[in-house]
C-alpha cells in the first residue's frame, strides 16, 4: 500500500517538478561524495531551491521551440509582454513597432540565478545584456534594485563598457 502511494504522487508530478527532485537528489549524492562542508552544502540546497523557477522556466522554454514562429511570439507577449512594454526605452515608439519589439525581447530573454553576494557583473565587462530583477534584491552604484527594476539598459549602446558592478 505505501509503495502504492508514493508511485502515485510521484507519476502525479509534473516533468519540471520531476526534474527539480531529480537534480536536487543528485546534488546531495554528489556533496557527500566529495565530503563537503556543512554551510556549504546548506548555500548549494539554498540556491537550487531558489532556482526552482528557473529550472521549470527553462523546461517550458524547451516547449515553445516546439512552436510555431508566430505562436511563440504570442505566447512570450502573453507571458512577458506587459513588463517589457514598460520598458523606458520604449517609452515613445509607436504602438505597432512597440509591440514588435516587446515580442522580441520577451522570445530573447533569459533567466538566471546568482547566489547571494555573487557579484553579476564586473567593472569594465562589455554591456552585452540588460537585467530585470524577478526576485529578491541587487546592489548598483548604492542603489537598492527590486523585483521589477531594470539594471544594465546601457547594453544597448554597442560596445558600451560598464563603468559599474553590480551584486
């Protein structure tokens, strides 16, 4: 009976949801293999329960590869749209190019993770990317950056060199 239950929440479980307990169970395997610290092991649990979402993000990501051109482009206004069209840079541009170009950032975006105190990037890097901050908070030039601020929108000057970190 408890080998029959535990089949049956595991088969109710989505794939993404799988692949988190998957990954998660390996990390454990591998940090006792390799002895690590306790706080280490601790910080490494820390930051893959964070990034939960971004493991479910990037299996959905795999979903709409699967789409066709002009779905994907729906489907990632429908998800992203409404943020990205605030953008300050779009501030004034036509409605019928806006939304061309909101489409186009929302198919290009990319979620990442960093750690605590990580630092994200570096003074003097190359401005090739722009960040929205979707969870918890970054350190700029001592400004405090929240869920929903927009930090390095100085990528769309070519070739700009940050002057800046950023943690």
């Amino acid at each position: 009976y408890v080998v029959g239950a535990v089949c049956g929440i595991v088969a109710s479980m989505d794939e993404a949801t799988t692949l988190y307990h998957k990954t998660m169970d390996e990390l454990n395997v591998y940090m006792e293999e390799n002895k690590l610290p306790q706080d280490l092991r601790r910080r490494l649990r820390e930051y893959f329960n964070n990034c939960r979402a971004l493991q479910r993000a990037r299996h959905y990501r795999d979903l709409l590869t699967k789409m066709s051109p002009m779905l994907r482009g729906e489907v990632a206004t429908a998800v992203n749209g409404a943020w990205v069209e605030t953008l300050p840079f779009l501030v004034g541009v036509p409605d019928h190019e806006r939304e061309g170009i909101a489409t186009e950032i929302a198919l290009r975006l990319e979620i990442e993770a960093f750690a605590p105190n990580e630092t994200i990037v570096k003074n003097g890097q190359i401005a090739d990317k722009m960040y929205i901050v979707q969870r918890g908070v970054v350190s700029m030039l001592g400004r405090v950056y929240r869920s929903g601020d927009i930090l390095g929108d100085d990528m769309i000057l070519n070739h700009a060199t940050r002057n800046y970190a950023v943690r």
